[in-house]
C-alpha cells in the first residue's frame, strides 16, 4: 500500500494552490507587457544592495543557529539560509532569493524587534512563515509591481482581484508552515503575529495577559464574522483576527497530530480535506465573495448582475465582462450567454419589462431557496462590482439592487454600507 507523508506541502491551502495557478497563467499572458517585469528585477536589486549595505548578519550567531537548526528540523527541510539584522522604525521582516554560484540561498531580514520583542518559539514561528514564502515560490509572482501597473490588455482584467486574493491565502499558508515550524505552538505564534500588528513589547505582555489578548482577539473575528454588512479590507494580508482565529483553530485539526506521518492515501486525503475546509470556512467568514463556488445564489447572481446592467436603459461592453472578474467559468459563460440575447435593446419600454422579469425571477429563486442576508451579501457586492464597471455606479443601478434587496430586509443605508466598505476595482 502507498503511503503519503503529511509534510510541509500538505499545509498549503488547496484554495490558495488554484489562485495562485490562476494568477501565473495569467502572468504567462503578459508577454506583450513586460515593462514591470524589469521594474521588478530593478527594484529587487537596489533593494537587495540597500538592504544588505546597512545590514549585520547574524546567522552564525548561536540564537540564531539554534532557531535555524528547530526550524529546519521541524520542518524536515535543508535550506541554505542567511539573516540579516537592520534596524527600522516599525517590525519588519522580509526574505528574498538570491542565486550565488549553482547554489540557493534564502536572504532573511529582520528589525531589531525580532530580537527585542519576541521568545525563541515566536521567533521559530516568524521564521517558518518566511521560509514558506520562498518554498511555496510566492517570491517569483511580482506582487506589488502588478497591482501598481496599469494593464492594456483585455485578457487580464480580473487579474488584480485575484492577485489580492492569492496574497491573502499565501499569508494564511505562510501561518500554517510557521505554525508547524515552531512544532504547533499556537499561543506562541498567535503572540507573535500580535506583537507584529500591534508594537507591543514582551514586557508589556506580562502585564497585558497574552492569553487574554489571543482570547479578546478571537472574540473579535467572531463579532466580524457575524457582522453581515461587514467586508475585509482589500489588502494582501488578511485581518489579524482571522489570523489569530485559524492558528488556534488549527490545533484541533487531525493535521497537527499527523504532522510528519506517512499515511495510506484515503486517510492523507480526509486529513487534508478536514483541514482545508476548516481554514477556508474560517476564511470565508470574513472574505466571503473569495471563491464564488461557495456562493449559493449563482442563479440570482447572472439575473440580477443583467438586470443591473440594463437598468441604464442598455449593456455596456464593459458589463458583460465584469462579472468574470467574480464569477468561476461556468457561471461567467451562463452570464456572457444571457447578455447577448438582451444586448440589443431599442425599445426603452421593452427594456424596462425585461429588466423587471429578471428581478421578479430573482426575487422568486431566493425565496424559494430561503437566501439569507449572510448569502446576499456577497452577491449585491458582486452587483456592485458590475455597476461600477464602467466607472460610475447610477442611481438607477442602485435603485435596481435595492428593488431586490428590499425583499430580504435589507435598507437603502444597507445597500450603501455595502457599496462604501466595498473597495471597488
């Protein structure tokens, strides 16, 4: 029998795995506009020689040898790894590549506060969630040079959302790997990624209660987490109190206690799907338009988003491919089919009727399927998305969500909660 080890590999999410397919498959399209490539390199050059100009190494220091040799070992990895101490004003730490010889290296940088504010173990931690990043190869998708360049090419227009969303869940791995790396101390690596946010010292956290701080923070995501009208900020890394919730979450899970075990395939693949579902239902709770696949009302999604885009009285080129940027192939192709057949509207009052059909429709179909406000709310954030596609959201628009909404008791101030916390692309 075949057997499969539960290592550092398993712990990447499997949802994170498909976008950062996507966004590569999307980069490989990009021949024609190559310009940041170079803008990449250039900066990942100067920065490297800015960084190591004002920068002492320390990795032959003996802390840091010991945190080196624990990670290593707990991870079951042999890397040829370097850390750099500079200072900064904020906590900072960052990893970067570097080819010397036929030889790979992974260059670590961390602030002082690595060594002023956090133990042994939150320090193993930090450490494992740099290592993922170079592991996992998130170091050769160029982030921040993609969300800051202005793309002419039609066929990447969703690129920048699910670039964000990537980032996200590398994040979430990231923790996972540091997780494992400080062999599963989740207060520790909990209190780590505090200390990060926050600035606190471990002095203060004497004072402070760590145990109590990670208790009120967990509290936190769940009030987030039922705050329906709540949407995360649109940033590449998640909410702290996600965070902190996955990490001690994740001790629970059958991953932890098989962590470095070889195990038959039936019993690898429920370990991971175990896990998988429990992270990504954490994170949908805060995230929830990230995969489409877990929104229920597709069939209200592709009516409602032609219906907004008639509401103007026609379609715009611009309105039929926005809704790709948040729906998966098979609901975008349902969408694009429906928006030819009503493409060529002439007649204002004929327009009107149809529009008028599909939010009955889509009133009908939420019923019946009892949608609550937590599935709706995703679903009039994707009708924004359309709305806003070609520049500008209309009254008319709005007042075409909230002929829907109204029916589920959503508000006027609802509906524009929603559109101000939503940062639109």
């Amino acid at each position: 029998m075949a057997l499969k080890k539960v290592d550092i590999h398993s712990l990447r999410l499997a949802e994170e795995l498909e976008y950062s397919i996507r966004v590569k498959d999307a980069i490989n399209r990009l021949e024609n506009d190559m310009s940041f490539f170079k803008l990449r390199q250039d900066h990942l050059d100067e920065n490297y020689y800015s960084l190591i100009s004002s920068s002492i190494e320390v990795t032959d220091h003996y802390e840091v040898e010991f945190i080196l040799n624990n990670v290593k070992r707990n991870l079951d990895l042999d890397l040829s790894i370097r850390v750099m101490l500079f200072q900064s004003s904020i906590f900072n730490v960052m990893c970067m590549p570097r080819y010397e010889s036929r030889d790979d290296m992974l260059l670590i940088f961390v602030s002082q506060h690595f060594f002023n504010n956090l133990t042994n173990d939150e320090q193993t931690g930090i450490i494992g969630h740099e290592i993922a990043h170079y592991v996992f190869g998130y170091l050769e998708i160029p982030v921040h040079e993609i969300l800051t360049h202005s793309f002419s090419l039609h066929e990447v227009e969703g690129l920048k959302i699910d670039l964000i969303r990537f980032s996200q869940l590398s994040e979430i791995s990231a923790d996972i790997v540091g997780l494992a790396a400080n062999n599963f101390n989740h207060k520790a690596y909990a209190s780590a990624i505090l200390k990060h946010s926050t600035g606190l010292f471990d002095t203060t956290h004497t004072k402070f209660n760590i145990s109590m701080l990670i208790d009120q923070t967990r509290k936190q995501y769940q009030a987030l987490a039922n705050d329906h009208l709540f949407v995360g900020e649109k940033s590449t890394h998640p909410l702290t109190p996600l965070r902190v919730e996955i990490i001690n979450a994740i001790v629970e899970c059958q991953i932890t206690r098989h962590f470095g075990v070889d195990l038959d395939d039936a019993k690898h693949q429920k370990v991971l799907l175990e896990f998988n579902d429990m992270v990504f239902s954490k994170v949908l709770a805060i995230y929830p338009e990230m995969n489409t696949e877990h929104i229920i009302g597709h069939e209200v999604l592709t009516r409602m988003a032609l219906a907004v885009a008639m509401s103007d009285g026609y379609i715009d080129e611009k309105e039929i491919i926005s809704l790709g940027k948040v729906l998966q192939d098979s609901s975008k192709s349902t969408y694009i089919n429906l928006a030819k057949e009503f493409k060529d509207l002439d007649d204002p009052d004929a327009t009107l009727a149809k529009m008028k059909k599909l939010i009955v429709e889509s009133i009908d179909v939420s019923k019946k399927n009892h949608h609550t406000q937590q599935i709706l709310v995703p679903i009039i954030r994707c009708l924004l998305v359309v709305a806003a596609s070609n520049g500008v959201i209309e009254k008319s628009e709005l007042d075409c969500i909230f002929e829907y909404a109204k029916n589920f008791d959503f508000t006027r101030r609802d509906i524009v909660i929603i559109l101000r916390t939503h940062n639109l692309f």
